[in-house]
C-alpha cells in the first residue's frame, strides 16, 4: 500500500503553519479493511484507519488533523 502524499511532506507542511519544527513524536496506524469509515483511537498515540480512509482523498487532511496535537 502506497501513500498517496507522503506523510513527511504533510508534518512539513503543518510545521510551516505553525511556524516551528515539529517536536518529536511517534504516532502508529494500523490500516484495516473494514466497512465503515471512522478512526478510532486506541490508546494516545495508536490508531485504527479504515483501508478505504487511508487510501481515500481526503487522507491528507485527516492525516493533518491526527498529526497535529502531536506536533
């Protein structure tokens, strides 16, 4: 499974908004198929994404939105 936008461009770009490099952090997704299209949370840095989110347009913005407490 490829990314469709890398996300070190995506941390890139959230460091350019935020006008400071990211701190370090670790964040894991874990892609699964399955039929309905929410991310859930397991425990503060792990996530769940469904294969079609992940895969899907509007991953970057997602991506963002879950990268951006962290950063």
């Amino acid at each position: 499974m490829r990314e469709k936008v890398p996300t070190g461009q995506v941390v890139a770009e959230v460091e350019n908004e935020l006008g400071r490099k990211a701190r370090p952090f670790s964040l894991e997704f874990v892609v699964l198929p399955v039929r309905d299209d929410e991310i859930r949370a397991v425990g503060s840095y792990r996530y769940l994404i469904p294969e079609r989110v992940y895969d899907g347009p509007g991953w970057p913005g997602l991506l963002r939105s879950l990268l951006t407490p962290h950063v």
